[in-house]
C-alpha cells in the first residue's frame, strides 16, 4: 500500500492531544497537511502510513496544542511592564495602577498600538501562545490585524470601549468614544472579519463590563452575539468593589441579575469573576458560560481585593474556565498555569497540571466557540501546535512531561511553535521577521509612553 503524503510530520514525541478524552501519545506523532492535522497517534503508525516533506524529531520531549490567552489587551502590552514599583502597604492598588496606566493609554496613536502589539506576537509566539482574545481595548483593531499578519498568530478583536455608563474601572480615554448611541451603532463592526474562513484575526462582541455598560447595552450586544454565533466578553466581578458597586446598582448579586434578564447563555465570555457569592454559583452552572481566570492579576491584586477564589470548585462542577494574562505586569505567559496551581493549592485546593494544559488551550477554544476546528491536536483540526525541547534541568528525570513543563520550565522549553501548519518560531527564535526591528520599536515606543505619561527613568 502506498504510504499517504504529508508536509510536515513531528515524530518522536510525547503527544498530549488534550481531546475530549484526554489522549495522550507518549511516543506519537503528528502529520500535518497544509494548514491541518491530518492524523494524530503512535509513532510507529503514523510513521508507516504518511511519508513527510519535511520531518521534526521531538527528542521524546512534550508536544501540545497552541496556548490560547483568553484575556489581554493586546495594544497596552507594554504599560504594565513600565509601571512604577512600589509598596502598596495594605492599600488598594486599583487606583493607582489605573492613574499609571491612564497616561500612557492616552498617548496610543496607531503607530505606538502597532509597536505593543508587535512585541506582544514575539512573546505570545516564544511562550507557546498562539492565539489571543482581546476584550474590545484596542482602539483600531487594524493594528492587531497588521502585527498578526506580520508575525503569524492569531487574535479574536471587537469594537472599542463600547461603554453606556460610568462605573468604578478605568475607562476615561481620550480616545474612548462614550454613549448608548455610539456603542449600539458599532456593535459588531469588527464581525465582518470572520467571512474569510482563513482569517487569522477574527470578531467577536465585547462590552467593558465592571459597571461601564447598562442593561439596555448588554442585551442588544448579546444579541448581536448570538445571530452571528460568536462570543459574547467583558469583564466581571473582579474585586469586592467591583461587585459590590453591582450590588447596589441592580439592587441584588449581579449574576442572579444577568440570570434574571436572560443576559446569560453559552456563548458569554466573562472575565475575572474573583468574587462570587453563594446565589451566584447557580446562574454560572445553569448557564453554560466560560470564565476566564486571571491568576496573575489575582494575585497582583492580592488578598485585600479578593476572596477565596472560585475556580478550583466551578472546574470540578464542570464550568468551561479558560485562562488570561489580562496585561503582563509582574507576570507573563508562561507564570498563567503555574500561578493557578499554586492559587489553588494555597487554598487547600487542587487543580491538576493536565487540567491546567486544557484549561490554557481547548477551553479558550470551547469559549470563543472555535473547538470544531481549534484547541486540540485531533484530525481535521488547525495545525496550532508546541513543541517543547529537553534543554533544562527541570525537565529531568522524564517521568511527569506536563507538569516538568508547563510547572517547572514555563515557557523556557517552548523550542517550535506551529501555527496553521506554518513554524513561526524554531529553535525559541522567530522566524519571520528580524527579532531585533521589533525590539527597536518597543524601545522608542516605550520611551515616548512613558514621556507621555511623565514616567520617569
Ligand atoms: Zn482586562
């Protein structure tokens, strides 16, 4: 029988295809035609049935599916990293990052989103991330388009700051255009994106959330939503401030609310959600919506801000929880799954490693309503795939992959990384573009943020 032809096969590694049955291949392999998988299994069978163009060894090391940030704002990449350092002393740091923040957002031309988004793609793409949603903050969505097809990740982007009401977060920019009628007439501008089925950068609807939006708003974005059967985002419940500024404007917990006006359903995309009180656990089960942990931000934050966190018990009561940066401060990609386990474990709770790698890729997948074709290593689905290599200590004696990986080593193993059949980075180095024109930009970018802002140093 004449062996079947492939263009790029990855053999000799150990597969975790996180499918809906938790597959693994310690010695598999995967062949890849064009921009698909089309066979995922045992080496040996694979290795006999398809005949490659091109072959990468995996020195046995892990092989997962492409990380998908649920939560970030890609045009403000930079401005967490240039914050000031300080000792919050108990205090609330809320107001004063957002002070910090509000300089440096105000002064974002086109030019200087293009240059965060652009050092955003080289260390999603180096840290295994392959796709990112961002929650409606970039102001011209154009330049996270421009940076995907530049670099080659993907990204699922909505209208800007669609904003009705005032409420306690950050939301007064300069270019942040403000009101019903504005935000009811740009709902779902950016939908135009997913009529090319190739799109890397595809839509979705967001409202800021977090006391920014009315109920009038948020129905008619769900709506719009729904009919074009994407997801539906914003940020929610972060902080006890957060939720109880909701409490005394709905008269009442705000999921019971939102159950109550028939705002949830399947395809909402709620962000953070910290602080959830007993009668809010029935509307998120009943409903079917995603959460998007933010373990980091969490922990920025710190204890003062937050409660006990929810997401160990959801998870095990079968609640879709994908995971988000939200935007690299102390932080970045590959801390996301590390942190969560040690949330978790901090409070006599208890997330597997396994379950974290499903967590940071086939959720974000379920969440954005792209599993068909997204999130794990299964035939018929996108070739978005890591290859880790075996280059540091952690990772040995080789006994538990996930957990020396994505635990131990972070994001240090993460060697090649696929995306639509294409390798973006070989060998942990870019290969599309020169690495240092993008270190260049981010430099003069960042100085001229922090001008703008009066940060000095
Ligand atoms: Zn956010």
């Amino acid at each position: 029988m004449a062996a079947k032809t492939c263009d790029l096969m990855i053999r000799n590694a150990h597969v975790v295809t996180c499918d809906a049955k938790g597959t693994k291949y310690p010695s598999g392999a995967i062949a890849v035609r064009g921009r698909d998988i089309v066979a995922v299994g045992r080496s040996a069978d694979i290795e006999k049935t398809w005949r490659a163009g091109r072959t990468i060894d995996a020195g046995g090391s892990l092989v997962h599916p492409g990380l998908i940030d649920m939560h970030y704002h890609t045009t403000y990449h930079m401005v967490g990293k240039m914050i000031a350092e300080v000792d919050f002393g108990g205090q609330d740091p809320g107001p004063w990052v957002a002070k910090q923040y509000l300089g440096m957002i105000d002064a974002l031309d086109d030019d200087l989103e293009y240059a965060n988004v652009s050092l955003l793609g080289l260390d999603m793409l180096k840290s295994g991330v392959t796709t990112v949603m961002d929650p409606g903050s970039a102001f011209e969505p154009e330049m996270v388009r421009l940076a995907s097809d530049a670099l080659g990740f993907r990204a699922s982007v909505a209208d800007p700051f669609l904003m009705d009401e005032r409420g306690p977060q950050l939301s007064r920019f300069k270019r942040a255009k403000f009101g019903r009628a504005h935000a009811l007439k740009n709902l779902g501008r950016q939908l135009v994106r997913n009529k090319d089925p190739h799109a890397k950068v595809r839509g979705h609807i967001s409202v800021y959330g977090m006391g920014n939006d009315s109920d009038e708003l948020r129905l008619a974005a769900k709506k719009v939503a729904d009919k074009a059967h994407v997801a539906f985002n914003m940020h929610q419940s972060q902080s006890v401030d957060d939720a109880e500024f909701d409490d005394r404007r709905f008269g009442r917990h705000p999921l019971v609310h939102f159950e109550d006006i028939g705002l949830l359903g399947k395809n909402c995309v709620f962000v953070h959600m910290n602080v959830l009180r007993p009668d809010e656990y029935g509307p998120v089960e009943r409903s079917g919506l995603s959460i998007v942990w933010s373990p980091t931000n969490s922990w920025y934050y710190g204890a003062r801000l937050q409660v006990k966190t929810p997401m160990p018990r959801l998870h095990k009561s079968g609640v879709n929880i994908a995971i988000g940066l939200d935007v690299s401060k102390a932080a970045s990609f590959g801390d996301q799954m590390y942190t969560a386990y040690a949330l978790a474990r901090d409070q006599g709770e208890y997330v597997s490693p396994d379950d974290l790698l499903r967590m940071y890729s086939i959720n974000g997948a379920k969440a954005l309503g792209w599993s068909k074709w997204l999130g794990s290593i299964e035939a018929g689905k996108r070739a978005d795939i890591v290859v880790r290599n075996s280059d540091v200590p952690e990772v040995w004696p080789r006994h538990n992959p996930v957990r020396q990986h994505v635990l131990l080593a972070k994001s240090r193993t993460v060697d090649t990384v696929i995306v639509d059949g294409e390798v973006l980075v070989k060998g942990g180095k870019l290969t599309r573009m020169d690495e240092a024109e993008i270190y260049a930009r981010a430099d003069a970018a960042g100085k001229t943020m922090r001008r703008a802002a009066g940060i000095s140093g």
